[in-house]
C-alpha cells in the first residue's frame, strides 16, 4: 500500500486493504481501511514498526493497523 503521509513523505506498507468505493482517488492520496505491517528485525524497525508508523496511520484515518511480528509470533490489531 502506497501511502502518502505528508506532501514530503510517501512510504509503503507492507498489505494495504482498500474497500470498493465509487469513485475512488488516485493511489498514494487513497487511504487503505486496513494496513498490516510486518515487523522488520532490529531495534529501530521495531520502534518504527510499532510506535511511528502506528501513529502516523492514526493520523491518516486508517481504521485497523494490524502489526504481525514473527519474531514474537504475536499478530496485534488496533482498531479505530
């Protein structure tokens, strides 16, 4: 899922889920109603992974982050 944050930072998610919609806007401005993010190993991604991107999808209007780690072999949905 391509994603634009602000007018200076675009990122990919790893899975973005997009429901059907009339008419809906050109892709990175179209914000997915579910974004996974699968937990990259090391500390930074961590945080990253967890805390930054998690608030940022909040601020989007993403209505479920769902966070897979495989390293803890956990799956967390944090819903709006």
């Amino acid at each position: 899922a391509w994603i634009r944050v602000d007018d200076g930072t675009d990122r990919i998610g790893d899975i973005g889920v997009y429901l059907r919609s009339e008419s809906p806007p050109d892709i990175p401005d179209r914000i997915p109603e579910i974004l996974f993010e699968i937990v990259s190993p090391g500390k930074v991604s961590h945080q990253r992974d967890y805390v930054s991107k998690r608030e940022e999808d909040r601020a989007l209007g993403i209505r479920e982050y769902v966070i897979v780690d495989r390293f803890a072999r956990t799956m967390r949905v944090h819903a709006r």
